[in-house]
C-alpha cells in the first residue's frame, strides 16, 4: 500500500473485527449459535473432497493449486498471488505473481516460512492486473479483506488455506533434522489426520510415518513458534471466499465453501472432483483437557506430554481408532488453538485481550469454562458498516 499505517488497519494481531469482515466478504457474519459457524465460520457448505485424478507433486491431491490454474484458464483473473519455492531451499515460500495457469504445477506443495504475498498487491496492481486471486493462510486473508475496499482491483478471489502454526524455514530445518538423519533428502511432510507426520524422500526410501506422540517436541525451543501464531484466533480462514484444508477430511481434503464466489470457484472443478459428506467420530473431550492442562503446564513453552515413554505407543496405536476424527478432529483443533491463544495472551500479553480475542474464540471456549475476566472482552460486537466493495456474488 506503500502506507505504514495500513499495518494497524490490517493487522488481525491488533484490534480484528471479525462480524464486520465476515459481513463484507460473505454478506452474512458467522451465527455463534450454530455450532458449525461458530467454530468453522460462515459456510453454505462444507464437503470431503479430492481430485479424481492427483495432481503430480500436490500435498494432497491439488484442489488448491487447481482452482487457481482453472480461474486463469477461464478468464477470470489476469493473475494469481501465492508463494513458490525458493530456488535455494524448497521449504523456503517465495511470493510469486502467476500468470500462466501452467504455472501453478511449480506452487504445489507446502512451504514453512514467512513469506510477504501481500507485498505483491502494488506489483500486480502495477503491472495492470485487475481481477486476481490470492492463495493465502488465515492472517494474510484478513489483511486483505481489511484493505481490500482501498486496492483498486475489480475483483478479487481469495482461497485459503487453514493455519499451519508457521515457523521460520530455519527453524523448521531444525526440526527435519530432528525427524530424519538426513534432512536434505526430504521431499515432502505433512500432519494428517490420522494423528501422524508422512515424510518423503527423494532419495529412492520408502514414506514413513511418525505418530505425533513420538514427535520431538521437547527437544524444540520454547519460542519455535512466534506469539503471533500461539496467539492465532481464525485457525480455519473465515474470511476466504473458499477454503481448502485436511483436518475434517478423514485422509481427502476438507472444502468450506463460504459464499458465491467460493461457489463459483468450485464449480470450476465439475467432473473432477470426487465429494462425500464429512463424517465425525469419536469423542475429542479428553484430548482437548489434556491439551489445556499440558499448555498450562508450559507457562508459555510448547505444551509438553506428561505421558510416560511406555504408554506412548500404545496410544499411538489407539489415537486413530478410537480417538477424534472428522469434524470431531476439526473442532479438536479449533478448541486447541483457542486455548493456546487465551492462556499465553494472559500470560505474556494480558491488556491485549480485550482487542484481540473476538467473540467466535470467546463461544468456543465458554462450554469449558474458559470466559473472559473483567477487562478481557470488548462491549457487544456490533458489527460495523462494511467497506464500501461489491458483493461476492
């Protein structure tokens, strides 16, 4: 924006107004008495889905990277905004500009690092892109939507991406180093939903599977995560226009469309595209208090397993037969994060509560008993009158 003040209008780490965005974006802002929108956000649906056919080289099976290649091809954007490897490190993002839906094959994958796609905005703009798409994670999107009304573009397809609790590539090598003894031939990790990390390798190995009990957790520095990503209150992207995750997909990919032109973007998709209703199973209760008493243990460090080495492969076993899965996991993982964001803004940051907690983390928490002290919350969350942009019809 060339605008340093734009920083304080954007930022969702300083005074987010969620029912104002959600209502710019989807023209509805998120029923906290709906239990869906209240931890998932506004929503016309939510599916399990994949691609019939993978594509080479995808994280999952390339839903993401495809809508974007399908928008270009179609001829509603001039330019797609979202991040590339680094020619010197593959886990490095490096923001792109992508024209050429052939292009998009060179964006699959996960990327671990912070990577400014925003800073791209100006160039785009600048080279006379009027209708673009942005594939972002949960901050990146908010700040779009705040500034979006000021951009000048005449449209704007925004598909996101839930929180990955992001670290610096540095610090993530560390933790390859930690999971492999050689690092350098690892092509590929994900944590997916059946409670274990998949690593790949290009060095002609087999995959391999680390159960998350068995993950090196302990051995990683207290702030291997920064405050702003233990703080994160939009773990599943409310204000995309469509989001594209794993965590209630059951080994698919999990589709929240939010409004029209999410919609819109998935019908891009038709015949390729093999969907099922989400299943929920299990009982996330235990695990979710586990978590709040091994966070409050840490008092600000990684939350840290008091379990005993000998019982950890058995509920490694166990974990994903009997534990949450589905949209059980889903709402396993928004509770986490909701919990994580109260306890270290108490501990490190207490008057920043009131401005950076929103109402939808409040309602999550509340059946546990978490709810806001004196001083915590803001006045009822009117929502304000929304930027003056088109609808997302």
């Amino acid at each position: 924006m060339g605008d340093g003040r734009a920083c304080g209008r954007a930022c969702q780490f300083i005074q987010p107004d969620y029912p104002a965005l959600e209502i710019a974006s989807h023209g509805t802002s998120a029923d906290l008495s709906h239990p869906d929108q209240r931890f998932f956000g506004p929503h016309h649906a939510m599916l399990r889905a994949r691609l019939t056919q993978a594509a080479p080289g995808a994280q999952w099976s390339g839903i993401t990277t495809t809508l974007a290649a399908r928008l270009l091809e179609s001829g509603a954007i001039d330019a797609v905004l979202t991040v590339a490897p680094d020619p010197d490190d593959r886990w490095k993002p490096l923001p792109v500009i992508v024209t050429d839906p052939a292009q998009m094959a060179a964006c699959r994958g996960m990327r671990m690092g912070f990577g400014p796609t925003l800073a791209l905005l100006e160039p785009a703009r600048d080279a006379g892109h009027k209708r673009i798409a942005l594939i972002g994670i949960p901050c990146q999107v908010h700040a779009l939507r705040a500034l979006e009304s000021e951009l000048g573009f005449e449209r704007i397809y925004v598909i996101g991406t839930p929180c990955s609790d992001n670290t610096t590539t540095e610090n993530f090598h560390s933790f390859l180093k930690l999971l492999d003894p050689n690092p350098e031939t690892v092509s590929y990790l994900e944590f997916r939903a059946d409670y274990r990390v998949e690593l790949r390798f290009d060095d002609g190995r087999s995959p391999k599977t680390v159960p998350f009990l068995k993950l090196p957790i302990s051995k990683l520095p207290a702030d291997f995560f920064p405050m702003t990503c233990k703080t994160c209150v939009d773990y599943t992207n409310r204000l995309a226009d469509i989001t594209v995750g794993y965590m209630a997909g059951e080994g698919d990919q999990w589709v929240i469309v939010r409004n029209a032109r999410g919609a819109e973007m998935l019908e891009l998709l038709a015949g390729q595209l093999h969907t099922a209703p989400l299943g929920s199973k299990g009982n996330r209760t235990g695990a979710v208090k586990g978590f709040l008493q091994n966070t409050e243990r840490a008092a600000g460090g990684l939350p840290l397993r008091a379990m005993p080495d000998w019982l950890r492969p058995v509920v490694a076993f166990l974990q994903p037969r009997i534990g949450p899965r589905g949209l059980e996991f889903a709402r396993a993982r928004v509770e986490m994060k909701a919990i994580e964001t109260v306890l270290h803004l108490r501990r490190a940051f207490p008057a920043r509560i009131k401005n950076m907690v929103p109402a939808h983390v409040w309602a999550v928490l509340a059946p546990m008993g978490i709810t806001p002290s004196q001083g915590e919350q803001r006045g009822p969350e009117t929502p304000a009158v929304p930027p003056t942009m088109p609808p997302t019809a």
